[in-house]
C-alpha cells in the first residue's frame, strides 16, 4: 500500500513537471510573439530602403553608363541592357515607396494570393498530424494558443526572406553587375527563393508590413 501510493506520488510529480515545462514553452512563446511583432516594424522599414537603394543604384549606374558613352562618342557595347535596367530601378522605387506607405502591399496580397503556394502545410499533413490542428497554424486568426502563432509567425519570416531573396537575385542578373563572378550561383539563389515561397508563401508575411 505504501508502495502504490508512492507511485501515486511520483506520477503526480511527474504530471507537475510536464506542466511546467509546457507553461515556460508557452510564456518563451508568447515572448517570441510579441518580439517577431516589434520586428516587422523595423523590417518594413529596412525592406523599403533596401529595395528604394536597389533601385535608384540601378538608374544610377543606367546613367553613368550613358554619360560614359556620351563621352567616348561610341555605340554602347550594352545597349540591349538600358530599357531592362531603367524598367527594373523605376519598378523598385515604385515597390519601395508603395510598401512604405501600403498601397502596394495591398495589391501584392490581393495578386499574389491565387497562387498556389503555402505547401509546407501539405508535407505536414503527409506527416499524420490531423488536420483540425493545422487551423490556428494556416489562420493566424484562428490560433489559440501562443505556438501556433510562433509557427505562423516562423512561417512568415521564411516567407519575408524568399521574397526577398528573389528580387535581390533579380536585380544581379538584370542589372549585369560586376560583382556576379558566378551568375549559376545567382540563379540556384534565384531558384531556391521561388522554391522557398512556394513552400512558405510569397505574401505570408505581407499583411504584417500594413
């Protein structure tokens, strides 16, 4: 008897412990919640100076090529590179200056929606986790529980890094710059971003920049 009531004992204890763990899981959760949140904050802003730099860099070097060509009074041997390039810099500081204040992340979200991305969700169904747990994971509005949302949000930032990881590998091969001493490593960059949001989604992370 007082063998079963020390195994009574060492169960309840046992019982305890998982609930703490599981309570300072949720409490590190909630702290990364509120982080990631304070993050996209700066990240909005940081994601419209980068793109805004790539973009007036690009109409810069399109008229430093111009003038050098004006002075030497000979055809440009890129030439075929000066409607790509003055396209591709007005594009980005249109991007940049539309994600600043909003209106282009709202048509980002509404053009880029029916495209079938997110996959990662599927690879976890093949896993047999049930699908009603997925609802607070693919609906950040439907979570209940704080590590769904840091799973949504973790989702997100992947999402954020494709993106960007695209148009980054774009703007190198548009623009032709010198610095591609190995253009197959910019498009397997190019490739693994499409890849990466077709799996996390390419506008995921959007509606956090609003």
């Amino acid at each position: 008897m007082v063998l079963y009531g020390q195994i009574i004992k060492n169960i309840f204890f046992i019982n305890d412990v998982f609930d703490d763990i599981i309570a300072g899981l949720e409490n590190w959760c909630i702290i990364f919640n509120n982080l990631f949140l304070i993050l996209c904050k700066y990240l909005k802003y940081i994601f419209v100076v980068i793109i805004l730099s790539i973009g007036i860099f690009t109409l810069l070097r399109l008229r430093g090529v111009y003038r050098q060509s004006r002075l030497i009074s000979k055809e440009k041997q890129e030439d075929h590179f000066i409607k790509p390039r003055l396209i591709l810099g007005c594009s980005y500081i249109v991007l940049g200056l539309g994600i600043l204040f909003n209106y282009v992340t709202y048509f980002l979200i509404w053009i880029l929606d029916p495209l079938p991305d997110r996959l990662i969700y599927n690879f976890i169904v093949l896993s047999g986790i049930d699908p009603y747990y997925l609802n607070g994971i693919t609906d950040i509005h439907a979570s209940q529980f704080p590590h769904e949302k840091t799973i949504y949000y973790c989702f997100s930032f992947a999402s954020l890094l494709a993106l960007l990881q695209v148009l980054v590998s774009l703007w190198y091969l548009i623009n032709n710059n010198r610095l591609i001493s190995n253009p197959r490593k910019t498009f397997i960059w190019l490739i693994s971003g499409v890849m990466e949001g077709i799996l996390f989604g390419f506008n995921t992370f959007l509606p956090f920049f609003l």
